[in-house]
C-alpha cells in the first residue's frame, strides 16, 4: 500500500536525479528542499520511517540518494537504512545526526555513508550532497 502523503509533505520536481529526504521536521524538511532544488532534480520528502521504507524496497534503484535525519519517532535510522540496505538500497546516504555513530556499523551498514551534523548550513548540504551524487545538487 502506498505511503499516506501528508500536506507538510513537500515535492520538488524536475526530469533527472531523485533524493529521498527523510526527516520528522516540516521545517527541516523544507529547509533541505530548498537547499536542494535544482534543475533536473526530484526531492521527495516524508516525515515517517514507515513510508520511507515502502519507498525504498519498491524503487531499491530509483534513489540517487538518500538524505536520512536521525531524529525520527517510530524508527532509529540506522535501523531504517538496515532495512533500506536489505531491500537492495545500495546508493548513497546524507545521515544528519549529532550522534555518534557504533562502530559496529561502521564497516558494514554505514559503506556510502556520510555523517553531518542536523544544523549543517545549506551550501554545506549542496555541497556534499554534489560530492556524492555529481548533479544531485
């Protein structure tokens, strides 16, 4: 069944690259799809573990990247990007967390992965996100 969309939810479109922001804040999110809005670029933005998961095991390769906030209510995201990964989710991750992250995963769960802090400033995020995905951004 596919996720409930919510009206704090925000889509950016454009014909080329597409990022899955992950995040419980509505103004984070919008904070990130501002940042992030480019020609050529889809930002689909959802404030829940559950549907994030839905929309990673249906488009396993659909993603270029995936922008996951560890601030949310149902799921630890460290557990949501598990999930992801076991599905088939191989791209890459933005994890915006001012935690540190287990080492354990360091080597298996967290390959492709960068860690910021929430508050990064905007051109940070572009920044980064153009270093992993050339043209996400």
């Amino acid at each position: 069944m596919p996720p409930t969309r919510l009206p704090t939810d925000v889509s950016i479109s454009g014909p080329s690259r597409r990022i899955l922001c992950v995040d419980a804040d509505v103004e984070h999110r919008r904070a990130v799809c501002v940042a992030l809005t480019r020609p050529g670029t889809t930002i689909e933005c959802v404030n829940a573990s559950a549907e994030a998961i839905y929309l990673l095991t249906c488009d396993t390769d659909e993603w270029d990247l995936l922008l996951l906030s560890d601030r949310l209510p149902e799921l630890d995201a460290l557990e949501l990007l598990r999930r992801g990964r076991a599905a088939g989710f191989k791209g890459p991750v933005i994890l915006l967390s001012d935690q540190e992250v287990p080492r354990a995963h360091a080597l298996t769960l967290l390959q492709h992965v960068l860690v910021l802090p929430p508050a990064v400033p905007p051109s940070q995020l572009r920044a980064a996100a153009e270093v992993f995905v050339p043209h996400a951004a």
